[in-house]
C-alpha cells in the first residue's frame, strides 16, 4: 500500500514539474491573438497593382457567350462541387461575393493573376477544404440539431469570417 501511494506521489511530482517547466517558457506573449468581430472589417491588403473589377470584366469577357454552361467546362482545375454545379456566368461572382467580401480579400489571397487554375497559392485548397466543411455542415450536421426554428438552416463564409481572413473568434459587445 505504501508503495502505491509512492508511485502516485511521484506522479504528481512529475507532472508538477512539467506544469512549472511549461509554465517558464510559456508566456502570455506566446498566446494566440484571438480575431475579434469589427463592425467594419479591415480588408487585406492586395497584391501590387492588382485591380479586381478589371480582372473581373476580363474573366466575364473571356466567357463571354459560355455564361450558360457548366463551370467545369468552361473553367480549368474547378474542383469544388458546388462551384463545379454552377453555369460558368456565375463563377465571378460566387467568387466575388461568397470568398472575396466574406474574407475581405482579393483574387490575390488565393489566385495568381492570370493564372487563374494554378494551385500554387496554399490558401486556394485551404478555401476548397472550408468550403467541403460548410457543405458537410449544411447538408449533414444543421439537419441533426433538433428545434431549430429554420426548415432549411444553412451557414456560409460570412457566418464565421465576417469579411476578416481568420473566423471571428468572439462578437463584439452590443450598444445599448
């Protein structure tokens, strides 16, 4: 008996020790900054001389009479299923608006100029695996919540992101 208390005082001794060791190295300089929601969200700065509504207009020009068909066709390397379901006239806007406006960014974030199909950007498959997410989270897990009011709940980009790159973490206080 007297052995087993032993074995669990030098647990404790042990752990004690790595807690105060962690505890030396780990500041609150080291801590996660967390995002906070801002009413006005500050954009991301874009790439140099990068001008979104003529990108945009350029796209739009270059589809021009394919607006009707289907994305996959008409674009290269469109992997999203969402994105690959919809008339390829939709894409810039879908672009635009949902990735874009919802993390207050530009083409640039994930796309290189031009480029529009290379997947050299990081951020481009980080959007695909978030929007895989948020089809898995409307199509599977918002259908298993009972009592919610909505038939049909669904979420987006907006819904975490709140036009900043990384999800809000808290909501800003309400004025009353």
């Amino acid at each position: 008996m007297q052995r087993r208390w032993q074995r669990i005082g030098s647990g404790f001794s042990i752990v004690a020790a790595v807690s105060l060791a962690g505890a030396a190295f780990l500041t609150h300089d080291s801590l996660p900054t967390p995002a906070y929601a801002q009413a006005n969200p500050t954009p991301t700065p874009s790439a140099q001389g990068f001008d979104q509504a003529a990108a945009i207009a350029a796209i739009k020009e270059q589809i021009k009479g394919h607006e009707n068909d289907p994305s996959s066709t008409v674009f290269k390397n469109i992997q999203t299923p969402f994105i690959k379901g919809i008339p390829a006239g939709r894409v810039p806007a879908v672009m635009e608006i949902a990735y874009s406006r919802s993390l207050g960014v530009d083409c640039t974030h994930c796309h290189v100029p031009g480029k529009w199909e290379s997947d050299e950007k990081p951020e481009k498959q980080v959007a695909r695996d978030m929007a895989a997410m948020m089809a898995r989270i409307n199509t599977e897990l918002l259908k298993g919540i009972k009592n919610l009011k909505s038939p049909n709940p669904t979420i987006n980009c907006t819904t975490c992101h709140r036009g900043q790159v990384k999800p809000a973490l808290n909501i800003p206080v309400a004025k009353g």
